[in-house]
C-alpha cells in the first residue's frame, strides 16, 4: 500500500509550507533519507526527508503551491500501484479580495474544509538558478544590446523573475545603480531620471511576512510597554576590539560591535535575571539560561537565531556561532532549533546609521534592546570637552513581566560591563 508524505509542521508557528521546488520526480527510486523537496516556512527553507523507501508514484501539489499542514504531498509505494489524490485534511488557502472592513476579532477556529477531488495544475514559480545566468527573453536581451544596458542589474518582473522587454525600457528610463571601483554599489541615482519609482504591482504576502505582521501586531496591541535608553562611553569598547582583532588577526578572528553586545546582555541578564522572564497569563515563568537572539534582515523580512545558554560560553564562542548562524538565516537553511527557544533578543541598526531607535518586543519574550550607531561627539570628562564615542542603547519591555526600575537595573548593569569590556573576556 502507497505510503502518503504529508505537509509537516517545520516551525512553531507554521501553518503552512511553501514547496519551492521538488528534488525527484515522479518515477524515481526513493531511499528512507532521500531529500524529497524544498519548502519555504514563515522561518526558512528546508529540505523535506522521505521516510519511505520505494517509487515516487504521485506529486500531488506543484512547485510554488502553499499547502497547509498534515495535507498530502506526494505518494510513495510499488511501482505500478494506482493512487488518487485524498482528500485534504485542512481547507487550502484562497486569496480574497481587499474590503474596507472595520479590524474585528479573529475566528476562534479554521474554516470548515471544501470539497476537493482533484488537484488542479498549478503553475510552478521557479527560482533563480544558483549558477547566476541572467533570465532573460530573446527580443529582451536583442534590446538589451541596443541599448548598452548590462541585464545583471535588471530586475525582471515576468514569470519568475524572468527580464522581459518592459524592464530594458524601464531601466532605459531609470538606469541602475553603477558599481564603485570598489564593487560597492552608487545608490545615489541619476538625477535627471524621469519616470516611476517602481512598476505598481500588487505582490501576495510571503509567510514569512504574513507571520511577521501577525505577531507583531499581537505584540504592540496586547503588551504594555516602557522604554528606557542610556548613552554609553563606547572608546573602551572600540579600543579593546581593535586591539584584539589587530592581535588575533592571524588566527581569522574578527569581534564585531555586536558580539560585545550579545556577550554583555548575556551577563546582564545574569545580573538582572528578572529581564530573562516571559508571561503566562497566570504565571511568571522564570528562565534559568540566557538564550540570547539576534534580528538578522532578510529580503523578506526578519529572523532570530538563536546562542543557546550564551551565559556560559566566551565572547569567541558567541562571535563564531552569530557569524555561523547569521549566514545560515540569510540562507534560510536555519533549523527550528536554531532560532526558536530565545529568552532575550538584541536589534542592531548600528551598521546602519541609525543612532537610535526603538524595537518590537518578539512574544513570549519580556525585552528586547535597540542598538545603535557609534557616534562621534564632544563630551565632558574630568570637566573638560573632549571628542568621544558614544553608543545609545533602548531596552523595550514588557511593563507585565517586570516594572521600570528593573529594566533601569539592566541597563546599568550592560553600561558597567560595555564600558568595561574587559569584564567580557573574563
């Protein structure tokens, strides 16, 4: 009897998974371990493991489709045995029409699941081929020439990123961004160009997005929030990371602003174990290690990783594994052990230029703190004006977990070590 491959739960707050491309084809021999698809959760993209061993008999849904969990994949089972599609476990997704409705309360259950025989083809979204060979169609790329515009700057708005001939005549308009003799990208623009900023299009909500708007619109409606920053004296910092990267440089090590960060919170909460708290409803839970996320921005959105227990590893520890997860999200190749789990989260616009801002506390966690920018200024030491470094801080908490003065605690507690990072090496 053919062995059914459902749609699995990838994530905790998976509702669905997005199939960006099968890795077999109907036909082919099927190993228990066999990679059988990529899909893309509200998280990352991971690769869907068959358990079974025998022939892919069936695909029931084609690359690009959403499919809610537990609903069927694919069938694997003797060559020759017959399957049809089953009937799905949960009412597949439709896209509805905008209303201007007034925002209301969301149904407490899911709707009652349709009807459903077969299903109907759906057309694949392919991606990007690694290999990086422009998509491009042949009057496209003729025009292309004409006009001496290089396609690899184009953004192709067909079928799958595809250019076609209305992008060459856009970009003819608004030609793209040059490259510095550097390899940095001018995003300063043309400014004689005419013409829109951008095609007006309508783009369906990724998961990732989707999932992002709801829980950061649970977070800034259901928790009472204070806000609380402090300027630190960031010359310490910034001279004893130099002086490491400039000693270790031979080894491959190179700290960032951001590791000091992640170390120091981590031993601030130590300090203030009140911050490393969630609400329960009912109950405070207390947590006894400091799971320490960072924001890491995709071009979809956001993702936290996660250093596990960073409380009790080396500031080196957590440089190498934030470096090492960081690439993986940006990847989407993040396991959900790898960023679920955080106890505490760091948001750092600092590479930015942002000097200071304010963040989104990500449930169930209690806090989040805001970096920014190092900023160079004239301040006061000993009496007297001098050139500094300074670095503001804003901790978001959740006023429910814990009040003002225990996040005030925290802060101080951050500025004793960022301003003494030497404790940080200890």
């Amino acid at each position: 009897m053919a062995q059914l491959i459902d749609m699995p739960k990838l994530s905790d707050t998976m509702t669905v998974g997005t199939l960006v491309k099968w890795l077999k084809k109907e036909g082919d021999v099927i190993k228990a371990g066999d990679m059988l698809a990529e899909v893309e959760t509200d998280k990352a993209t991971m690769e869907l493991e068959s358990f079974f061993s025998g022939t892919l008999l069936k695909i029931f849904s084609a690359a690009g489709a959403q499919v809610a969990i537990g609903d069927p994949l694919c069938a694997i089972g003797k060559p020759g045995e017959i399957v049809t599609a089953p009937e799905p476990k949960t009412a597949a997704p439709t896209a509805a029409a905008p209303a201007a409705v007034a925002p209301g309360p969301m149904p407490s259950s899911a709707p009652a699941p349709v009807p459903f025989s077969k299903p109907q083809p759906l057309v694949p979204i392919p991606s990007q081929p690694d290999s990086g060979r422009v998509r491009i169609s042949p009057l496209a790329r003729k025009l292309a020439a004409e006009k001496k515009i290089d396609v690899t700057r184009v953004t192709g708005t067909g079928p799958g990123g595809r250019i076609v001939r209305a992008d060459i005549l856009a970009a003819e308009l608004n030609p793209p961004a040059a490259k510095t003799e550097a390899g940095r990208t001018f995003t300063g623009g043309n400014l004689s160009a005419r013409g829109p900023v951008q095609e007006e299009r309508l783009v369906p909500v990724s998961t990732m997005r989707g999932v992002i708007a709801k829980r950061m619109l649970e977070s800034t409606t259901q928790i009472p929030y204070v806000y609380l920053d402090i300027e630190l004296d960031a010359g310490p910092l910034m001279a004893l990371r130099e002086q490491l990267n400039t000693g270790l440089e031979k080894d491959g090590v190179k700290l960032s602003v951001n590791d000091f960060i992640l170390k120091a919170c981590a031993d601030a909460l130590r300090r203030v174990p009140a911050v490393n708290a969630s609400w329960e409803a009912t109950h405070l839970r207390h947590h006894s290690a400091a799971h320490v996320a960072f924001a890491v921005a995709m071009e979809d959105g956001l993702i936290t990783p996660v250093i596990r227990d960073a409380h009790l590893k080396s500031i080196f520890q957590i440089s190498t594994e934030a470096k090492s997860l960081g690439k993986k999200a940006k990847e989407k190749k993040l396991v959900p052990a790898e960023f679920t789990g955080g106890t505490f989260c760091v948001s750092n616009l600092g590479m930015m230029g942002i000097p200071k801002f304010t963040a989104i506390i990500n449930p169930p966690n209690a806090a989040i703190l805001a970096v920014g920018t190092t900023v160079t200024k004239p301040v006061v030491k000993n009496g007297q004006i001098v050139i500094g470094q300074t670095l503001t801080v804003t901790l978001s908490c959740d006023h429910r977990v814990f009040d003002g003065a225990v996040g005030a605690r925290f802060l101080g507690a951050l500025k004793t070590l960022l301003e003494s990072p030497a404790l940080l090496l200890v």
